[in-house]
C-alpha cells in the first residue's frame, strides 16, 4: 500500500523546550480520490509525450526522449527554470 504524506516541518516554543526534539505527528492518510491525484499529476506528463511520439512515428522514441520518459515514470519532477 502507498501512503503519500506532504512533508510539513514546523517548531514550536515547546519544541524548543525539549531540546528541540520534535515529536512525530501522524497525519491522516490521503483519501482515495486525493492520492488519485497525486499520482495522475505526475504520470500525465509521461502519459502524454508517449502518445504524442506514438502517433508521430513508429521508431521507438531517441535515447534524450527515453531518459525523459524514465525520469517522468519514476515521479522525478521536471526542471521548468535553468538553475
């Protein structure tokens, strides 16, 4: 089963207190409809671009195209803005 929890990382004046130990919250899990989301919002992009190259050609997709398509499959997100 796959749990997706957003990371939220705060501290407190009683965080602080113990040391600036902090003490796990367990979050509620993700409803289904929401981790649905989660996941189409990543896979979308992959899902696209091999339609787009299947439709345009039957060669298989060029090496730069596979290690896109492999980076989208394995949910590394893109990088929009030249760092």
């Amino acid at each position: 089963m796959v749990v997706f929890k957003d990371a939220k990382h705060s501290s407190s004046a009683a965080d602080e207190a113990d040391g600036g130990k902090r003490k796990a919250k367990r979050e509620p899990p993700l409803s289904w409809p929401q981790a649905l989301r989660k996941i189409r919002s990543w896979m979308q992009p992959y899902v696209m671009l091999l339609r787009y190259w299947r439709a345009y050609t039957d060669l298989p997709p060029p090496e730069e195209l596979r290690a896109l398509l492999s980076r989208l499959f394995a949910a590394e997100g893109l990088q929009l803005y030249v760092q």
